[in-house]
C-alpha cells in the first residue's frame, strides 16, 4: 500500500464508519478507460499469479478485432459496462478514506 501511495497512485481504506457492516473489502476489478473490466477471484500478486488455481475475466476491447480474433466489439454496450462498474467502484470510495502518509 505505502509503495503505491509512494509512486502517484490514490489509494483508499475502507472506512468502518461510513460502511457499517463491512469487514473487508474483496472486489478485485479494476475498469480500464471507458471501453474495459477486468475482475474475478485473482489477487494481483506474484503467488497468486504462480501458485493459485484463479479465474479472471475481461469484459471489452478498444479495438476493432477481426471476426476470427473475437470481434466485432460493441463500444456502447463496452462503454455501458464500464460505467456500471465504475459506479460501484465510486460508490465504494465515496465510503472510504483516502491513505495519507503521516
């Protein structure tokens, strides 16, 4: 967390007081600009990447792929993906506490 905060990047606690009820926090999704999600059981770590039995899926695609390479790509449906996600993702730091390093 601290070599995060460390390098730019925004990081936030749950807070108990404004999420009553929520122990700890487990979502692993990450929303990618407005065409992207990327989630599942897989923490982003090096064990889990190497040792762990994970499922990760990602949801969208910039680009415009060939038939035979998974396209074609709805970029509305894309883009209403990521914004659904990005609620939540929202949602949950509106109820957090950004990390400050005293």
């Amino acid at each position: 967390m601290l070599m995060l905060h460390n390098e730019g990047i925004n990081v936030f606690l749950t807070d108990k007081n404004k999420m009553p009820g929520i122990g700890k926090l487990h979502h692993k999704l990450m929303v990618i600009d407005d065409s992207i999600v990327i989630a599942g059981s897989m923490n982003y770590t090096r064990p889990a990447n190497e040792f762990n039995d994970e499922n990760i899926f990602v949801i969208g695609s910039p680009f415009d792929l060939p038939k035979n390479k998974g396209g074609s790509v709805n970029h509305d449906e894309c883009k209403a993906i990521t914004n659904y996600f990005r609620i939540e993702i929202d949602r949950i730091i509106e109820a957090s506490s950004r990390y400050e390093d005293d």
